[in-house]
C-alpha cells in the first residue's frame, strides 16, 4: 500500500509568482486535504476535496484553490505569492468513513522571497 | 471559532512518562487525534479517542478525555530519546469537510 506522497518537496518563488503543489492520494482514500503549516504553527486547514468537487473551506483567500482528478491525485495552486504564504504544506488523504482518519504526507516547503 | 490549546514545551527525562496537555472549544468535536511530527516530516498518527470513550489505550500510549472540561491529555509510558519530537492535538469538526483544528504543538524533549 503506497502512502500519501506529495511532489515537489521544496520549492522556492518570489512575490506575485503562482505555484502548483501537487498530492498523491494513499491508495483506496478519495478525500484529500490541504493544510498550510507557518513555521512553529500548527496547521491550517485550507481546503478539501471530494470525488473531484470542493467539499468545505477554510479561511484562506480565493488566490488558493484546488482540483482534484479522477484518480483523486490533488492540486493546490496559489496565485500572487505573498512573502506570508511561505510555509509547509501538507496534503491529507482520508477514506471518508466514520472515523476519517486522515493520513498525512511529508509535505512540500515553499519559501516565498 | 473552534480553538484548540496546547503548552509549548515539555521536558522528560528517559525513561519517565511524559503527559502532554491539551483543551479544546468546540463541544461538538466527535473524535480527537493526537499526531507526531518529526524535524522535517509530515505529521505521523498516533492515535485518537472517540468523544464517547473517557480513556484509549494503546501500547505505551494512553490518551485520557474529560468532555466536560473539554481536556485532552497523551501519557506516553517510558519515554525514550526517538519520542522527542513535536506533538500536535486535533479535533475533528462537525462541518461538512470533517476539518481538523490543530493546537499549536508541544515540543517534547528527552534527556539522556
């Protein structure tokens, strides 16, 4: 069983610049999130995916948005970085059933200068 | 909104439990989580109780749940130099993403 992994794992933009992180589902799992995770933060929820549609939202801007594909890989792409948004982000895949546990991957490190 | 709280650091000697605190706001959370992380590392599940549940055990590890005081405590038995790491409580909302709210983590230090 392959677990959650997420692609690249450090990346480094200026201001005004646009990223696409990108998350691979655990297998069998059709729920991903994404949390934002600031530097000695805990992380933030920031949106999260269900079979391919939006499923709920954080208070993040909408220059934060998603997709997520038929294999229930995921897309987190933010538009006009901001020196704020460096951080780890981390993509969580769950099942959906009553517990929802979630399964976290190792996270991509964007640095924003 | 939700708000969950925990102390910064904590500080155990090998071999010593370690109880690592924390409190919650939203008094309709189901389930709440208790995740590792590591320097440079995603977040590894531990465990989780159910909000039924007052107490979960699982091998060195026991999670304690007072609903009423909206506390959660982790008591790891016989701490050892690999649990230093930085741990984060979580409680599951009721929306409909079932979102985690996340403390701002407890960074657990073992002594030689």
């Amino acid at each position: 069983e392959t677990g959650v992994t997420q692609s690249p794992t450090h990346l480094i933009k200026t201001r005004g610049q646009q990223v696409t992180l990108r998350c691979s589902s655990q297998s069998g799992h059709n729920t991903v999130s994404w949390y934002q995770q600031a530097l000695g933060q805990g992380p933030q929820f920031i949106f999260q995916y269900y079979r391919e549609e939006e499923n709920g939202r954080g208070n993040f801007p909408p220059r934060f948005s998603g997709l997520q594909f038929p294999n229930y890989s995921s897309e987190l792409n933010v538009n006009a970085l901001e020196l704020d948004d460096s951080a780890l982000y981390l993509c969580a895949s769950s099942s959906g059933g009553t517990n929802n546990e979630q399964f976290f991957g190792p996270g991509t490190r964007l640095t924003v200068l | 909104g939700e708000d969950v709280e925990q102390s910064l650091f904590l500080s155990v000697r090998e071999g010593d439990s370690s109880v690592i605190n924390c409190t919650y706001t939203d008094s309709s959370s189901t389930y709440l989580y208790w995740y590792k992380q590591e320097p440079g590392a995603g977040l590894q599940l531990l465990t989780y109780i159910f909000s039924n549940m007052d107490m979960k055990q699982d091998q060195r590890l026991t999670v304690l749940l007072n609903k009423k005081d909206k506390h959660l405590s982790l008591r790891i038995a016989d701490t050892q130099t690999g649990d230093s790491a930085i741990y984060f409580c979580a409680d599951r909302t009721s929306g409909s993403a079932r979102q985690l709210t996340f403390g701002s983590g407890t960074q657990l230090t073992v002594l030689p």
